[in-house]
C-alpha cells in the first residue's frame, strides 16, 4: 500500500532514503544495523546463520519503525496535493517496474559473442597504431607513461595540471589535444571501444539467466534528482548510442520467434516542456504548426526563410536549442560549434529576442529558484537545489543551470512514467501479449507479438500523447524491427 523509500523521495529528494536514516530523522531511533548482527567484511555471515531470535528482533524492529516513518511522512503528503500526486505516480511506477524487470529482455549471445571478437582486434590495432605513433610501446592506461610520451617526448602543450601539479591527460585534456594531435585520439578511440567490450559485449550474455537466455536490469527509482529511472546490472541507460560500435550493442537485443520489438519514445520532449513552461509565442506556434523546430531556430537566428536553411544552419540551432536547456553559456556554445566565444554570445543574443519568453523563463527560474530554495516540475515534484545560494561561484553556476534544466528533465521523467503506468494498464485491460521490457530515458521498449503490431503501432502514441494537456501537443513515434537497433 505504501512506501516509505518512496515517500521520503518525494518529500526531501536530496537526503538518504535508507530506513536507518530516515528512522535517526524522523524518529530520533536507531537500531540494530546489519552489521551489528551479520559482522563486516569477511567476517561477515549470511542472514540465514544468524540466531533466530536475533533475527526476529531485528526484523520486527524494521517493521516497527518502518510504520512510525509512514506515520510521521504521510500527513505531511496528504498535506500537499501536488507532492501526494507525484508520490502516488511513483507507486503505480513501482508496480510496472516490477513487471518491466520480471519480464526481462532476450539476448544473443553470438552476435556479442562476435563484436567482442571485432573489438578486441580493433583494440589490439588501435595498440599497434599508437606505439608507431609515439615509436615505442608503452601502457596505454598509465596516465604517468601518457604524459611521458605526450608532453617530453612528442612535445604536445600541457593543458592543465593535477591538484598534486603533475600534468594532467584526464578526458577533457585528451578531447582538446585530439582536435590537433593523432595520438590522443588514437587513446580516446581505444579507452571507449576497451569500456564498450568489458561492460557490454562480453558481459551481457553472462548476465543472462542461463535458462531463458534473458537479462533482467534493476530500475533504481529513488536515486536521480530530477525523478529520472537509473538501471545496473547492466546499466542500460548507458549503452553509448552515438558511435556505430555501441549502436550495434543493441542489435543483440531481440525477440523470441514469433515476436518483434518495437520502440515508442517522446519526440523532443524537452523542447516541448520548454515552449510549455516559458509560454514563448514563436517556440508554441512553431510546434503547433509541427515544424521541423530546429529549422524553424535556424530561421529566426539567421535571419532566412525555412526552407532555406542549410544542413550546417540546422546544425548550429540545434546545439543552441539543447544547449540552452542545459545552460550551456556563450563559453560552453563556442567549444562545442568550434567558434570563437564572442560568436556564440551573439547568437545566444540574437535568440533571446527571437525567444524573448525563454528568457523570461530562465530569469524568472533562476530567482524563484534563489528564493524557495527548490524548483518543480509542471506536475509538482519538487527539485531541490542546496547550492543554489553558495558563497562558491562554479557550485552556484552550477545549481543555477540545473535550476533552469531540471523542470524539464523532471517533467520529462513524470511523463515517461504516466506513459508507463497508462500503456500498462491498457494491456492488462485488454488482455494484450505484449510485453514492456526496457525503460531507457524517454524510450519504452516492448515484445510484440506479429498480430499485435498494427494494434501497438496506432494505440502506443496515441496513449504516449494523452498521459498530459500541455501547450504544445505531445508527440510519441513508433519503430518496429528484429531488435533493439532495428526498431530505431
């Protein structure tokens, strides 16, 4: 019937959640700990040797305070209607995420078997490579025998520098002197294929239930800040989907025969909640009238007719339309375009007056923000922001951008669960085959029986759209294939 994990995520999402902190909390109690009756470490013995009546006092104890949590925690929800509406989305969630995380997703093992093998020779010639460069083998994942080549030996400039003023080539370091050296970028290129083979390609066939061929993830739901789902073991949140090498991963998500996947997602979902939450006249008609919304940017920010927008002006607009939700700054737009820092604070100008309400919007966030301490979603989960006052001005910068950027990632994640909670019920009520598996992002991934394709096709986006009356119309779009990758 309740949570109290769940309440406590609700009511104070930047505190521990975990039943001994909440009791010394809310209760003033403490009491037994695990360790107190399992010991640590080696020593540590399972539950099932310890005493019976030690384990009953310890678990009766659990129960007890469990109940005096719920008893302190929900008055205070009933005495806020928008936070007990998000409570109670989290429960039904709960109940889906169950079933998500029984179903489980099948996994061919030879297709991963098979990119292991191609990722391990492009390892090993990626190896080959850098030691001609640098003409000498060496570790590639020594960051002592790194700055050795880089910086005495090839002469490559020095960055940055370790708090202890050794020189740095952690990732940043690499990334920048990749733009102009081959040996840096040989090393980025090796330590993402050598994380995509140790965490996905040979681990996930491992992972799979040696009698069903399936994996079965674990949905975190009181983790992320902004209401976010995270997933481990295996983290399938993570599954890099902008190189060729980690799309492929996906392919060795498939179904049973007689079975498709199919994949429903949001369509921009966080420019939508942006036009809805800053009431901008241009940013609502341009997704009312359903425009392309990034040509339609390009447009307003460089001053020609849509459709002659160029493939590159496309480009720009949409880094300054995501980057602007994050609260990339005039600094953060020109690293990522590659321009010059006074270039980018001139199309960030030129778009808060095309946008003026989007202006509106991050001003009158950042002082409300600076105010109340929390911001919140368009449903009411409330994002709190501790460093939003700090006397530290990048902890500050920072509390400040996710004050602008997390209603719209908290409301895209109160969306994806109405969605999941909605689409659910739907097959339960119709007594539908079809199955939800994954929860990626703003991504439900589904087992189609064939003779529900057309069903699934023309139902999904129709129940994705209607979960919320916002401003702009939601849009969830449908693919269909033999796999995960083949579905996109």
């Amino acid at each position: 019937a309740h949570d109290t994990m769940l309440q406590s995520y609700v009511l104070e999402v930047n505190k521990p959640h975990g039943l001994a902190s909440l009791a010394e909390r809310h209760l003033g109690r403490s009491g037994i700990s695990f360790e107190d009756l399992c010991g640590k470490g080696a020593h540590q013995i399972p539950f099932a040797q310890v005493a019976v009546d030690q384990a009953a006092r310890y678990s009766c104890e659990d129960a007890d305070q469990t109940l005096d949590v719920h008893q302190t925690l929900w008055p205070r929800l009933l005495a806020e209607p928008r936070l007990r509406a998000i409570y109670e989305l989290e429960i039904a969630s709960s109940e889906v995420l169950y079933r998500i995380e029984r179903n489980g997703v099948l996994i061919d093992a030879p297709t991963l078997s098979r990119q292991s093998q191609e990722l391990g020779q492009r390892i090993v010639a990626l190896e080959e490579e850098a030691y001609a460069i640098a003409g000498q083998p060496f570790n590639l994942s020594s960051p002592k025998q790194l700055g050795e080549i880089f910086f005495d030996k090839l002469g490559l400039p020095v960055i940055k520098k370790t708090a202890t003023g050794a020189r740095s080539t952690d990732e940043e370091v690499l990334e920048k002197l990749a733009e102009d050296y081959p040996l840096p970028a040989k090393i980025l290129e090796h330590r993402s294929l050598s994380k995509l083979k140790g965490t996905y390609t040979d681990k996930l066939a491992q992972m799979a239930l040696p009698r069903t061929g399936r994996v079965h993830t674990h949905y975190a739901q009181a983790v992320a800040v902004t209401g976010r789902l995270s997933s481990n073991d295996p983290n399938l949140q993570n599954i890099p989907i902008r190189t060729a090498e980690g799309r492929r991963v996906r392919e060795a998500f498939v179904a049973p025969p007689g079975c498709v996947i199919a994949s429903a997602d949001y369509s921009q979902i966080e420019l939508r909640i942006m036009a809805h939450l800053s009431g901008d006249e241009a940013l609502l008609a341009a997704f009312r009238q359903g425009q392309d919304v990034h040509r339609a940017t390009a447009s307003e920010v460089f001053g020609v007719p849509p459709d002659q927008v160029s493939s590159e002006q496309r480009r720009y607009a949409k880094v300054i339309n995501f980057g602007l939700i994050y609260g990339m700054s005039s600094f953060g737009l020109a690293k990522n375009l590659g321009i010059e820092t006074k270039a980018a604070a001139a199309w960030i100008d030129r778009y808060f007056q095309r946008y003026p309400g989007v202006k509106r919007y991050m001003d009158e966030t950042r002082a409300q923000a600076k105010a109340q301490g929390y911001v919140e979603t368009v449903f009411g989960r409330r994002l709190v922001l501790p460093e939003i006052n700090s006397p530290n001005g990048p902890r500050r910068a920072g509390a400040e951008r996710a004050a602008i950027n997390a209603p719209m990632q908290g409301t895209a994640a109160d969306l994806i669960k109405k969605a999941m909670v909605a689409v659910q019920h739907t097959l339960d009520h119709e007594q539908r085959a079809t199955r939800m598996i994954m929860q990626v992002h703003d991504e439900l991934v589904f087992e189609v029986p064939e003779a529900e394709v057309d069903w699934l096709r023309t139902e999904i986006p129709r129940l994705m759209a209607g979960v919320a009356e916002l401003q702009v119309p939601l849009l969830a779009e449908v693919g269909v294939g033999a796999n995960w990758e083949a579905a996109h």
